[in-house]
C-alpha cells in the first residue's frame, strides 16, 4: 500500500459484520488468494459495476475513475471485469507491484482507519 502506509507499518483496522456495505476507496484488511496473510487493499470496483483497465488508468462504467493513488502507468494492456452483485474490485496503492482482483465481500476482514 505504499505510499499511502509503509511496509512493517501498524495498521489499525475496525472488524467488520455482515452488513458491511463497501465505499470506493475504503482501504480493507482481506485474506491473500493463497489464504497465507492478510493484506490491505483499496476498494475501486463495487458490486454490479464494470471495470476496465486501459493503459494504466481505470474506467468504471465507462468513466474515466477519479484516482488520486495512480502515479504512473503500471498496466499496458486492456482488461474487462463485471464484478459481481457479492464483490468488490481491490488494488493496493503501489499500481506497479500490486496485486489487484476480485474479491467477495464476505471475505473483507476489516476495515482500516
């Protein structure tokens, strides 16, 4: 999540219920896909929502998306995700070195404030 936190840096996290609803650009604590660690994310894409990546920025819904986190570009080809109406799309903040994807909602561990 450089450079919005550090790596080794304490991040605290409010536990989340069921009835978490996610917000654009809420950073969250998820499980990594291999289940190993947890880690922090920045929500982009929301339930119901189609999201491109072009040339390093991101659409949503055809719209070129606001994002204050992009500083360069991190991602040369087109991709296509529908997230689906249980998901989210997550990026951490370093574009470059980042793993990003979909994520269901279930999975979000907390969410850091």
């Amino acid at each position: 999540m450089e450079p919005t936190y550090l790596d080794k840096e304490i991040l605290i996290a409010k536990r989340i219920g069921e009835d978490y609803r996610p917000k654009r650009y809420d950073i969250v604590i998820i499980r990594d896909l291999f289940g190993e660690e947890n880690i922090s994310k920045r929500v982009l894409g929301l339930p119901n929502e189609k999201l491109e990546l072009i040339h390093g920025k991101i659409h949503i819904n055809g719209k070129l998306l606001s994002d204050p986190y992009y500083q360069s570009e991190w991602f040369h080809e087109k991709k296509t995700y529908l997230i689906p109406s249980d998901c989210i799309w997550v990026i951490g903040d370093n574009r470059a070195e980042s793993h990003y994807g979909i994520y269901l909602i279930k999975e979000v561990k907390g969410l850091v404030k």
